[in-house]
C-alpha cells in the first residue's frame, strides 16, 4: 500500500459531484415527466419519497460496506488513492492487494466502497434539489422550507463523518454516529414526506391522539433509539459473535462481561483506551448489554402495538410495527445461531431503519387531541 497516498485528496471532488448529478438525473426527470402538472406539494412530496427511498438503499448499502470489511478498500477520501474511480487507481491497488491479498485494499472492496460514495453523492444532490425546490415554492405551500436547509446540513455533516471513518480507521464511536446519522437523515426525510402529503389539497389531515398516546409513542422512539445505538456499537466492535446462542450466553444467563472496558467509547477498533487488546469479557458486555436492552425495547414496542390497534386510524403502524419487530426478533436470532451470516446482518440494519421510518411516519401524522379520544377512554376505564 502506497503510504504516501493523503488521506483527505480533494482532486477527484468534482468528478464525483458529476456522477452523483447523473445519478439523480434518472428520478429528477422520472419526477417532471409524471408529475409536471401536479400541485408543489405533490411533486415535493414525491422527490421527498424517492430521496428517501434512496437514502434507506444508501444504509442498507454502507451496512453491507461495513460487514464485507469494505470500508478501508479506499484508504483515501473522497476518491481512491486520488482517483474519482478503482479503474484509475488500479495500479494502487494492485499493489496493495499484491502486499496482502485478503484486503483492507482489493479491487472488489474498493468497488463497494466507491460504489457507496456514487449512491451518497446522488442522494446529496437530490436533498440540494429538494431544498432549493422549497425554497423557491415557500410561498404556495404549507411546509415550512427550513426542514429541507436543515437535511442538507445534516447530509453534509454525514459527509464528513464519512470522510472521518475513512481517515480514522474505523474508529468505533465514528462509525456509530454515522450509522446514527444516516438513521437521523431517514427520520428527517420521512418528516418532510408527511408534511408534504398533509400540505396537499384534500388531505385529512393529521391524526388526533391524547397527549398520553403521543407521549408513549415518543418514549418508544426514545427507547428505540438506545436500542439501535447500542446495536451499531455490536456491530462496529464486531462483538456478535461474542454470544452464539439463544437465549443464554456462553451457557450461563450472565456470563463473565467487563463493561467499563466494553463501554469506553473514545478508543480505536479492537483495542482498550490503553493500547491494548480487547479482552472477550469486553465484547460479550457489549453483546450481551444489547441483547438485554432488546428485551424491554420489544415488551414496549408490542404493547404500543396492541394500544394503537385500539386507535381509528393508526391499525395500520400497529401492524406495521408488529411485523418490523417480528422481523428484528428473527434477524437478530440468525446473527446469533448462524453465525452473523451477511444477508441477516443487513436484514437487521434495515429491520432498524424501518422502524425509524415508521414511528416518524406515525409522530409526523399525529397531533394531541384537545378532547379524549377512545384510547384514553379505554385507558382510563381500566384504571
């Protein structure tokens, strides 16, 4: 590996931001031809979706980077070894992987990591779009056009997070907060669509709930939020193996864990805040600590589930919300007892994505009721 090579190279910038404008070309124009006589609203609503239909592919898709151990297939950002693709580093990586053939650098793994920075580029280019889209239409629709500048910081903020991972090896707690950011950046698009679809002519409108209702939702998304954080710190600790069986963990039902040492955050991957190696009580905390949490997160969500199929109108989040947890369960399972096989792994990431997706769709579509509504009712007559 040539170790001369920056890690930071801006050269191949604009080469990038090309390819990324005609990766987005395809929707954008997808878009004008069937919507160009729809209402604002309806054609903002429409790139909302598309963006993040293309954003949730982008997480799956960096998921999938991260567990082929793709992410340092490309030991430079925003390029490879300088070059806008792996065809004009080729000789760099050729003589990389002639050093060690099994990686971090092979013309495979350079292919998905590049291949990932094509997709986030165009899914970049696609919220500039949006944003400047509601800026222009601010005066003709009911979506307030700060939500869309907002997302565009938030994707150039992942941008740099995703130069850090590069530049920082794979850092844990780096890697984390851009899966965390990636989820953030669904969230907000998911926002956005919702706004969109209410701010159209005809709309319904926004569910109204009791305030007891949308406080338990918002503390399920809370709940749901640690869950997955403590998620991607298994994964990018690569602590799933730490456990290979169900329900218990090294045949006991607490086995041998050391958190302060799994829990430092601030630490390079495999190593302790000293230097040293990792010790496996350490990865079985981190393992385990997850596996844990998951039971009170999933007691919760399911009971939301059963509350909400109670409440006119939102029967379809609650059984959305029981399939995705269904789905997280079985996932989850197969990491464990299959030995972290690359499909579950990935099933898993966009079990969690889902499900940040659905409870922003279900906050976004309701809205406290002024009067009792038949959940609080329900609520209080069995009390």
């Amino acid at each position: 590996m040539d170790n001369t090579q920056a890690l930071v190279d801006l050269a191949p910038i604009a080469r990038l931001m090309l390819l990324g404008v005609i990766i987005a070309i395809g929707p954008l124009t997808w878009i004008w031809l069937r919507h160009r006589q729809a209402t604002p609203a309806r054609r903002l609503g429409v790139l909302t979706l598309i963006t993040l239909f293309l954003t949730f592919d982008l997480v799956l898709f960096g998921a999938f980077t991260r567990l082929t151990d793709s992410g340092l297939g490309c030991p430079d950002w925003p390029g490879c070894y300088g070059a806008a693709s792996p065809l004009g580093a080729h000789a760099d990586i050729s003589a990389a992987q002639s050093a060690m053939p099994t990686g971090p650098v092979t013309f495979s793994k350079a292919w998905v990591e590049m291949i990932h920075r094509y997709l986030a580029t165009a899914v970049g280019v696609l919220i500039i779009v949006l944003a400047v889209g509601s800026w222009i239409e601010r005066r003709r629709i009911h979506v307030h056009w700060v939500w869309p500048v907002v997302t565009l910081a938030w994707v150039c903020l992942q941008g740099a997070f995703g130069a850090f991972t590069v530049t920082m090896k794979l850092f844990p707690a780096i890697v984390t907060m851009h899966l965390l950011g990636g989820l953030v950046l669904l969230a907000l698009l998911r926002a956005q669509s919702v706004a969109y679809h209410l701010a159209e002519p005809g709309s319904s409108g926004s569910v109204p709930v009791s305030s007891g209702l949308r406080a338990f939702l918002w503390l399920a998304f809370g709940l749901l939020w640690l869950q997955i954080a403590l998620g991607g710190w298994v994964s990018t600790n690569y602590a799933v193996l730490a456990c290979r069986e169900f329900p218990t963990c090294q045949g006991s039902w607490w086995p041998p864990m050391n958190l302060r040492e799994g829990f430092a955050l601030w630490r390079e991957l495999g190593t302790t805040h000293t230097g040293e190696a990792i010790t496996f009580p350490a990865l079985t905390a981190i393992h385990y600590v997850h596996r844990l949490s998951a039971y009170l997160v999933f007691a919760v969500l399911l009971a939301l589930a059963w509350v909400l199929w109670r409440q006119p109108g939102l029967q379809r989040f609650a059984k959305l919300l029981a399939a995705l947890c269904a789905w997280q369960f079985l996932s989850g399972l197969s990491n464990v007892v299959l030995d972290w096989p690359l499909l579950a792994a990935v099933a898993h990431t966009g079990g969690a994505a889902g499900l940040v997706i659905a409870f922003t769709g279900a906050l976004a579509s309701t809205r406290a009721a002024a009067v009792p509504t038949p959940s609080l009712r329900w609520s209080q007559a069995t009390r």
